[in-house]
C-alpha cells in the first residue's frame, strides 16, 4: 500500500490490479501505515482508505491458508489487531470502495466510519456460506453493528448476498454511491474537509467511537490482547 499526505488529510492505498488478498504482508503493511499516520497526525485529520483496480480487497489469501493451514490463524490474529487499530485511530475514517469487497475485504471497508461506493460495478459480499467457511463471531458482531435490521444482517451473513451499491444504500451499510472512481475520491476528499473542518479532539473522536462500538470491540478482545 501507498500513503499520501494533503496537509491533514490521509490517504492510504491498496495499489496494483490484483485482488488485495489480506496475507500477513499486507496486514503488516496497513498497520505500518496506520502507525505512521498516528505518528504525523497534527491537529484535525481524517484518513481515507481506497485500493486500485477490480479489487478494494477479495478477503484473505486463501491460496495461502491452503499450502499453509497455519497461516489462515495468523492472519486471523493480524487482521483483528489492525481492526483494533483502526477502530482507535484518532480521526473519521473514510473507505472509498472503489472494487468488489468480500468477506475479510468486506469487514475492512465496514471498520471505517464512512464507506463510498461506486455505482454499477462492485459488491459487497460475506462469502463464507458458499465457500464452506464458518465465519467469525468478531466479523458477526461487526455486521450487527454496521447494519440496519436483522433481515439484512440474514441476508448478509446466511445468504451470502452480492450487495450493490443501491443495496447497500437501502440497507444503511454505506452513505452514498458515485460514479467512477474519480468522482468518488473527489467526494471522499469533499467529505473528508468538511469532517477536518469540525476541528474536533481526535482523542476525544476515539473515545466516542470506542463508545459506539464496544459491541465490537468486546469480541475483539475476546481473542486479542491488542497493541495500541
């Protein structure tokens, strides 16, 4: 992943035309960035997450987890952590889903404040009912969190359902859909200034979070002693 900096505003990007399969390396590589982005924050920042290609991210590597099993719970444990991480950034968070998001990739995009999505081309997508895995509780709670009703929590989780943008919209899992990925950051950016505008305390912006979303980070602590 890249990192840039526009004055308080961060952007972060899965880049390359590959699917963004969250292996060890990349996990380590967002959390780098995440670490670094706390380190340079001054003032009222936000950060915004986006990845290129077809992809925002496929979920784990699961060709990875087939030639090594043990790999599969190391990335578990990553991914979790970076969770954790993101979910006490001190500052809005933005995901610009510019490609399809499934399951790991699908929680990764929800763990942001804000979520945009492009119209017509991605979805977003909990596989793990059809590719014969039991999935999560953590990914469960998040869902629950991130979701209006129990009918779509079903139909996210137990029906595996392709959401499009319009979808998603409906059933209030992202803000607003745009077309192309241009005018999409375009609008990320637009809503990241107006955020950045509010000057708010970006400690206080975490405890807040921390509030809203100790369903999630319970489950998350069920299994991690986290690293701040």
């Amino acid at each position: 992943c890249t990192l840039e900096k526009q004055g308080n505003l961060f952007i972060l990007t899965l880049i390359g035309d590959d699917e963004h399969r969250l292996n060890p390396s990349l996990i380590d590589s967002i959390r780098a960035a995440l670490e670094r982005i706390t380190a340079e924050a001054t003032g009222s920042s936000v950060l915004i997450t986006t990845g290129q290609g077809k992809f925002f991210s496929n979920g784990y590597d699961l060709d990875l987890a087939s030639s090594d099993p043990s790999s599969l719970k190391l990335m578990d444990s990553k991914l979790k952590s970076l969770i954790f991480y993101l979910f006490n950034l001190p500052m809005p968070t933005i995901a610009v889903v510019t490609g399809h998001a499934s399951a790991a990739g699908f929680v990764l995009a929800m763990s942001h404040d804000y979520v945009l999505m492009q119209k017509d081309r991605e979805f977003l997508y909990m596989s793990e009912i059809d590719i014969g895995l039991k999935i999560l509780n953590w990914f469960v709670t998040l869902v629950k969190n991130k979701v209006k009703s129990p009918v779509a929590w079903r139909d996210v989780v137990m029906r595996g359902t392709k959401l499009t943008a319009d979808m998603a919209i409906e059933q209030g899992i992202v803000d607003s859909a745009h077309h192309g990925a241009a005018e999409m950051m375009k609008e990320a950016i637009k809503l990241g200034e107006v955020l950045m505008a509010r000057k708010w305390n970006g400690k206080v912006y975490a405890h807040n979070r921390r509030l809203v979303f100790s369903d999630v980070l319970a489950a998350l602590n069920n299994e991690i002693v986290a690293r701040l």
